[in-house]
C-alpha cells in the first residue's frame, strides 16, 4: 500500500464514522482506531474498539480488537493472541480476507466483523 491508498482508506473511514475514528502513525505504520464497531448478536461484548494497521509492508490492513472479544458462541476466536502496538494491548486473530489496493474498507471491516459471528 502506497502513501495515496493509506490517505484513501483514511478517508473512507472518516466518512463513515467521523469523530469517532482516530488516527495516528507508528513509525512508517499509520493506526486507525474505531472507537465502536458493532457485532453480532451473541457476541461479547456487543461493540468493540478496532484497530486497523496500514502498513505499505503489508499487502492489506491488519485487524485487531479489544482484548477478550467473545465470539456469538461465547469463546474466543480460534488463534487469537495478545500484541502490543504503539503502547497499547490488542487482540489479534486469524482470519483471511481478500484485499487488492482500491477495495472498499468498509467491506473489509464487514468481513472482520462476521468472523465474530462464526463459532470458530
């Protein structure tokens, strides 16, 4: 991802969520922070802080949640773990979805959002 595509994303998630997004850079890594991004039913909590790490070393955005994050089962993602980013705890979890320069990020983040919905 090139600096262009960084602004993009940033710009898409500003439109959607204003005042609500935060944003910040970490190095040559630049963070979004969603302060409310809603779940599905079942899951616990219900709403979740998202963290979202464009890096241009990375073909596509990394994900991460608040800490704990149930799944609508009641249990944590499979192949979750703790990861420390700019001072703060994130979890992190497996999941794979596609990504091309261009994509839609609120498509992205949707994706995200359903694999708190699988029991798994």
């Amino acid at each position: 991802m090139d600096a262009k595509e960084l602004d993009r994303i940033a710009g898409q998630l500003a439109s959607v969520y204003g005042q609500t997004i935060k944003v910040g850079q970490d190095g040559h890594r630049r963070l979004i922070q969603i302060d409310r991004v809603e779940l599905y039913p079942g899951c616990r909590p219900l709403e979740t802080t998202m963290l979202l790490v464009l890096d241009p070393a990375h073909p596509k955005p990394q994900v991460f949640v608040t800490p704990g994050q149930l799944l609508a089962n009641g249990r944590l993602p499979k192949n979750n773990s703790n990861i420390l980013i700019a001072g703060q705890t994130w979890m992190q979890f497996s999941f794979n979805i596609p990504w091309s320069d261009g994509d839609n990020i609120m498509r992205f983040i949707a994706a995200a959002r359903q694999r708190f919905a699988q029991n798994e």
